[in-house]
C-alpha cells in the first residue's frame, strides 16, 4: 500500500510538471488559438501530399502522417527523416511548428510524422521511460513498424533513415537508436534525455530534473558492440522542464559510445537569434557527435513558428541544423548519391 501511494505521488509530481511545462509555453508570444490550429491544419494543404496511415502491432496502434513533396523521381529512393513531436503535440502541431515539410520539398526527402494516442497517454508523451513495463519498447516498435510501411509503399530509402525528436520524442528518439542502431543512419535530439538513465515514470521525472544522469566514460567505446549512429543535441539553458544538464550529458554518452572527442567549443550567432555554442566530438576527423547549446531557449523548437505552442521563433534553426547534420551522414554513405543542396551547422 505504501508502495503505491509513493507511486502515486510520482504520477502527480510527473504531471504538475507538465502542466507547468504547458505554463511556461503559454509565455511564449503566439497568435491566438484558432490561428494555431488553421496554421497546423495548413500543413495538409500546400504543395505535396500529406498522407494518413495506421501501424498495428502488439502495442496497439498508431495513427501516423507522412508529407511527400511534389516532384520527387519517379524511380529510385529517397531520404526519410521521422519526426516524433513532443508532449502536448500531435502530427500537424509539430509539423507546423518545425516548418520540416518546407525544408523536404526543397532538398527533396520524405518526413514520417508519428502520433501517439491519447489513451496511451493523456498528454501525448511517447513513454519512452516505461522500459520496466516494456511500454516503451512496444511503442517504438510501433514507430518501426510505421517506418516498414512506408518503406514499402512509398519507395523511402530503408539505407538513409533518421530519427529526430523533442522532449518525449527525443527520449524515444534515442531509445530507437540504441535497441536498433543499424536502421539509422543520423539522431536529432532536441531537449531530451539520454538513454537508459529511465525506468519508470518516478525515475524519468528524476532524470527530467536533471538527477539521474548517466556517469562521464559510462559507455566505452567497443569495437565488438554495434554501433550507435551520429548524434545532434540542441538543447535550451533556460530549459525548465527538460534540465539543460542533460544535453552535454547524453553528448558526452555518445561520444563515449563512439569513441569520440570533444572539441573547442564555438560561439555562434545568426541575425537577431539567440546566440549558440557548439561542440563537436570528432573522430579521425569526422563530427559523429554535435552538441548546441541555446542559453536563452526555454523548452520549445529551437526557430518554431512563433504561433505553435513548444515553439521559439527567436532561437537558431533547428530544422535547418537537423537536416544539414542529417545530410552530412548521408553523404558520407559509400555508393549514394549527394543530396542537391550541401549545408552545415553554422549556416
């Protein structure tokens, strides 16, 4: 009994931090509600197709959008990069709010858009913590099975995929990545946690608040064990929900994992945006590790259109950083072709 009021406990504490999370995203300047959801309905209506679909397996079903832009080649692959949007989001939410669909009807990829349902959890959040139940994992093999069908269906490329999430969705961005690291070939971790510091509900609040982080040198590099694809973190320091302690933490993870080493940080600025630091952990050369550091970004998508909630107009460009860190592993693929439009970090 007293076991399951100490839990009970945890489940309140878990979400009077999402509410607060909700709190602090009302803060942020956005038009008013109906402008933000004819802003996220108009995903489906610009150029290219936004495509439903369902994933079936023995964690249920998903519910997923898939944006093909106009013009793709009608023969031969392309690139695919999955988006899992965060708590209190669903597919045109974080559609709009990213702008990824633009940027893949200019440089010529699809964008999977998996939702998580409400039953499964009232705010939407991916439970990528829920490991001890084995929630997380039927989830993410949901997400898998969604990426199969499109795959199969709409000629994506199954040898360039990539993950990128935020909060809830970076924690089961990760979680792919590391139980299945031969499927993709780049990660994009915005706000999140790094993998395998959560069980449970009472420990992914811990580790939110930054108590739970893994050990410096905790996943030595091994030549025998498989590979965990390059990383990208963006992380906010005025982050409240998501501690900003765990961005250089899950950096630091990967870097660890790949053998990496830290470099000089650099200091960045575009415009009028916040300004940024970035770390890069290289090996032979190569950045398999990227770490962005926004100061002045509280828990939201770095560069979001400003009238979508979890949104930050004023931050850097995630989507551009995302794809240009994603187009660099792919072009460093033996026997594929460059995509159109090269791009780095710092544009």
């Amino acid at each position: 009994m007293a076991r399951r009021r100490a839990t009970s406990s945890w489940v309140k504490a878990f979400n009077r931090n999402l509410r607060a999370m909700a709190r602090a995203a009302r803060q942020l300047p956005r038009a008013p509600r109906v402008a933000r959801a004819k802003a996220a309905r108009g995903v489906a209506t610009g150029p290219g197709d936004w495509l439903p679909g369902l994933a079936l397996g023995p964690g249920g079903a998903r519910r997923y959008r898939l944006y093909r832009p106009p013009d793709l080649p009608p023969h031969g692959r392309v690139p695919l990069l999955v988006m899992l949007h965060g708590c209190g989001q669903d597919s045109a939410g974080f559609a709009a709010s990213t702008r990824m669909n633009a940027l893949a009807r200019r440089e010529g990829f699809l964008v999977l858009y998996p939702e998580q349902d409400r039953l499964a959890h009232p705010q939407r959040c991916w439970n990528w913590y829920d490991t001890r139940s084995g929630r997380a994992q039927a989830e993410a093999s949901l997400i898998l099975a969604a990426i199969d069908q499109v795959v199969l269906l709409h000629a994506a490329d199954p040898a360039r995929i990539a993950l990128a999430g935020l909060s809830a969705g970076a924690g089961m961005a990760a979680l792919l990545a590391t139980r299945e690291p031969t499927r993709f070939r780049a990660v994009v971790m915005h706000s999140g946690v790094a993998p395998g510091v959560a069980e449970s509900t009472a420990t992914a609040l811990a580790a939110m608040r930054g108590r739970r982080l893994p050990a410096p040198g905790e996943a030595p590099a091994d030549p025998t064990a498989e590979r965990w694809p390059p990383l990208l973190v963006i992380q906010g320091g005025s982050d409240a929900m998501v501690s900003p302690r765990n961005g250089a933490a899950v950096a630091r993870l990967w870097a660890a994992q790949l053998g990496a080493t830290a470099g000089a940080p650099r200091e960045l600025r575009r415009g009028q945006r916040h300004p940024m630091t970035v770390t890069d952990f290289k090996q032979r050369g190569h950045a398999l590790v990227s770490l962005v550091e926004v100061p002045r970004l509280g828990h939201a998508w770095s560069g979001g259109t400003a009238s979508q909630p979890y949104s930050d107009a004023r931050g850097p460009d995630a989507s551009r950083m995302a794809w240009a860190f994603v187009s660099r592993q792919f072009r460093r693929m033996p026997g594929t072709e460059t995509p159109a439009k090269p791009a780095t970090l710092d544009r």
